[in-house]
C-alpha cells in the first residue's frame, strides 16, 4: 500500500506500525460493520483478555485445589491421581447432569457427539437420549461451559462419572453421588477455590508460572492511546491480583508507561459482571494499594482506581453514547452478552482457540475443500434418489391395462417391466455411490476433526454446521480475534466490513 512513497516516509511509518501485514492468524473477523474511527473509548476485561493465561498450569493448579475440597466431602482419594488433560474439554460444550454426559451440539441444539465420562457415545446411544431434545430448554438439567476457566471442572466431572461408574463402592458406607450431585460438587467446590484464595493466592505468589507476556501488549494500548482514544480497565479480580498480574505483563514495556495504571483513563477491579451491566452498586474508590478511600460515589472520576460500580454511572463519566463504546473480553456471557443486551456497547471477543482453528484451516485446506465438495455431493445425490423413488413408486402403481389404453400397443407388459428395471437400477446405483460418498465423508472430517480436537473437533464447528459456540461467536460479537495485540495491525480508522454468509474466518481471503 505504501510501496510508492519515498523510503524516509516508508521507514517512519513503518516504525510507527502503520505499514504492519497481520499474519494470517492475527486477523480480526467481522460479524457486523464497525466503524473504529467513531470509537473513542475501548474498555478491556484482564483475565485470559490482556492477561493470557497458561492453560495447562493452570489446569493442573484448578484440579490439585478442586480435587482436595472433593475429598474433604468424603471424595475417593483415587481423584488425586487424576492428571490434566488440556484437550478434553473446550469451550461451548453442555453438561448433561441426569446422564452424567458432556456434549456438543449445534447452533440448533441438537447433539453431534457426545461422552458419558471419558467414552464417547456410539450414535445409537446419542440418538436414544438426544433425538428430540433441544439442549438449553431444561436449564436444571444442564450446564453450560462457557468460560477457560470452566474447563477443569468439566475434566474433572468427566473422571468423577468414571469411578461412580466403575467404582461405586469407593464412596463406602455412604452411597456414591448421583451423576447431578456429582456435578454440584465439582461446582461448588471449584468456585470455593476460586472465592477462598486457594488458586489466586498460589498464582499471586508465582506469576511468572501461570502468566505470559506479549511483548506487543504495552505498543498496542500505546497506539490506541496515541489515536486520542480513551482506555478503561473493567475486571471481576480483586485490586490486589489485578495489580500483581498488570505489574507483571506490562511491567517495563514502555518508558514512558511508570507502571499499568498509566494504559487507563479509568480503573474498575471487582466489577461483579455480569451484575455489573444490570445493577446499581456504587463505586468505592481505591488508593494505589488497594485501600478504601471517601464515601462510595455514583459515578468514577477519570484517572482514579475503583471497586464495584455499574455500567450506567461508567457511562455517564465516559460522556460518550453507548454505541461509541468497545468493550473487548474473553468471556461470552460476563463479557459479550449482558455489555451486548444491557449497555449498547460494540463488543470484540477474544477467542484463544481461533489461532490453533485458523491453522488447521490453513494446513488442511484441500481436506476441507474435499469435503465441502463431498458434502454437496451427498446432497445432489440425497435429492435426486427421493425423485428416483417417487418415480419409481408411480411406475409400481402403472398397470399393462393403463398402457394399452395410452397406446404402448401389444408389448406393454415388456416395456412396463424394463422401465420398473430401469428405475431399481438407477436407484440401487444412486443408494451405492450415496453410501460410497457417506463412508468417504465420515473419514474426511474424522480425520480433520482430529487435527482440531481429537475429542471434538473444532471449537466453531459441530454436525457440519456451525457449533454452539460458533453461532454464540456470531450472533454477540461485533468483531473477533484470538488476542488483544493483534489490533496493533489495525489502522485507529479502520473501517470493518462484515461480510454475508458463515462465520467470517471460515471464508477465504
């Protein structure tokens, strides 16, 4: 775009990132035209948003304070040989409680694979329970898993159903948990780890382990900030992790930045989301160590740190419309759904999961092509055997009488036998290249299926449709990218044009 200008300019711009190419997978996706000149104000989530998280460690730190709760409540001690399996569970999965079951269904809620514990469901089995049910109208029953921080717990209830299954005996002389109650357990004992210190203590205390740094964070909220777009911090974590976390991914990444506080115009720790959008508490404001000061006020002054709030009182101080507010998070009902539905704001979701998608797409392209083709194939295929047998119905129902008076003269038993011959054949030709293509296409996405995910595939995709997730994905995010510094690539005016038909990043180009 700038290779005509002379090389000084070229070379000033380019230091000033505005001559950057994104690599394929550092795209920002469009679900629906967003015009980033007329934002003047980004707000950010921390956790798994700016903070990225190791998820394997974090995993197994999830398990160790998990499973130690479990067995306090009279848990076998065989849960602490259970190890982290960072594939098994993904985001956009549902927790079958009645049957002890994980599952992954469609944008229409109908279920395309599915495990009892760790053994997958043959399809007679799924489609003995999942036939006629539309997962998410029963909400007692199931449970949604819709945060990274959700995927232990249903890694551990996977292990759980496991030993009630094959080991009920271990819970002796009480009864083992129902497959509900066992999920209940995990829940409640997950959350306390979360509530009680037990794993944030133990992160605070190495950060380091659990953290990485993306040395573009710092440069791509500079660039926001030099475009005169204004900055806000909006988190659920306490002062004291944010500020431990903050101080560590963004620690001496820019001069000209003393510390993270610096990147905001306003700070919001212990948020409460999704309640934020939607409540009236008022906001305590906080000293540089997290100390209480003053009485709590309705709305935050620009350049303070605060605890709790409300999104009205945050958008009266921003003195800007709803619509001129985007809001980047990972999560997406906390983040993307109640922002989305209660405040007007333009969301962004970041989706981890996306980089490893786009590369399976990218080295898999021909199998996916294969099986776009197959698909459509199979389709044609379908279509023309339902008219070859509705013609063949009306070809059984002729009579040599019928013929005779249509003028088929002596021999019309002998042409009617030829055509109903004619017919069987075309069809029995038809169902044989019809089952032919079936049996390729199984193999096909079974075998980019387990590029993905060896359990389920991609995260976007289930049924050869677009998943749960995916059609969450669509229907809440503005735009998407895998991580916040991939908007360093991305002019401050840039225009985003979403285009028609699946999600965007399944399109080429």
């Amino acid at each position: 775009m700038l290779s005509g200008l002379p090389f000084p300019i070229r070379k000033l711009l380019r230091d000033a990132d505005l001559e950057l190419e994104a690599p394929a997978t550092a795209r920002i996706f469009t679900n629906r035209d967003l015009a980033f000149e007329r934002i003047p104000v980004i707000g950010f989530d921390m956790d798994y948003t700016l903070a990225l998280y190791r998820q394997a460690a974090l995993e197994t730190l999830s398990l160790e304070c998990t499973v130690e709760k479990l067995l306090r409540r009279g848990y076998p001690a065989q849960l602490a040989k259970i190890g982290s399996d960072p594939e098994f569970a993904i985001r956009g999965l549902m927790v079958d409680k009645k049957y002890g079951n994980i599952v992954k269904m469609d944008r229409h809620g109908y279920v395309g694979r599915a495990y009892h514990g760790k053994r997958m469901l043959s399809r007679s089995e799924r489609k003995s329970l999942y036939r006629t049910q539309r997962l998410g109208s029963e909400y007692e029953r199931f449970a949604a898993v819709d945060t990274l921080f959700s995927l232990p717990e249903v890694n551990l209830y996977a292990e759980v159903v496991e030993l009630i299954d094959q080991a009920p005996g271990l819970w002796a002389p009480q009864r083992a948990p129902s497959y509900g109650e066992a999920w209940n357990d995990v829940r409640e004992c997950i959350d306390l780890s979360h509530q009680d210190g037990s794993i944030k203590d133990r992160i605070h205390a190495d950060i380091g382990r659990y953290f990485a740094i993306d040395p573009e964070l710092g440069p791509t909220l500079h660039k926001f900030r030099s475009a005169g777009k204004r900055l806000f911090l909006l988190t659920n974590s306490l002062y004291s992790y944010t500020d431990a976390v903050l101080s560590y991914v963004l620690s001496d990444q820019l001069a000209n930045y003393e510390s993270w506080h610096g990147y905001f115009d306003w700070i919001v720790v212990g948020a409460e989301k999704p309640r934020f959008f939607t409540g009236a508490r008022l906001f305590q404001e906080l000293d540089g160590a997290g100390a209480t000061v003053g009485e709590p006020v309705a709305e935050p002054r620009r350049g303070r740190i605060y605890l709790g709030g409300n999104q009205a009182g945050l958008q009266r101080a921003l003195g800007v419309a709803g619509d001129e507010v985007l809001y980047v998070g990972d999560h997406i009902y906390g983040d993307i759904v109640r922002s989305k539905k209660s405040s007007g704001w333009r969301t962004a979701l970041v989706v981890d999961d996306l980089e490893h998608d786009l590369e399976v797409r990218r080295s898999r392209r021909l199998l996916l092509d294969e099986i776009e083709h197959l698909s459509q194939l199979q389709i044609r295929l379908t279509d023309e055997i339902t008219g070859l047998r509705y013609l063949s119905r009306a070809v059984s129902k002729m009579t040599v009488e019928e013929l005779v008076r249509g003028g088929a003269g002596k021999d019309a038993e002998g042409l009617l036998e030829e055509a109903r011959a004619q017919v069987r054949q075309r069809v029995d030709r038809l169902r044989k290249y019809e089952e032919e293509t079936a049996q390729t296409l199984a193999r096909r996405i079974e075998e980019v299926d387990l590029s993905f995910n060896r359990y389920w595939g991609s995260v976007f995709a289930a049924r050869k449709d677009v998943s749960r997730f995916g059609a969450q994905v669509d229907s809440y995010a503005c735009i998407y990218t895998s991580r916040v510094t991939n908007f360093r690539f991305v002019s401050p005016v840039k225009y985003f044009h979403a285009p028609h038909g699946s999600l965007p990043h399944w399109q080429r180009g």
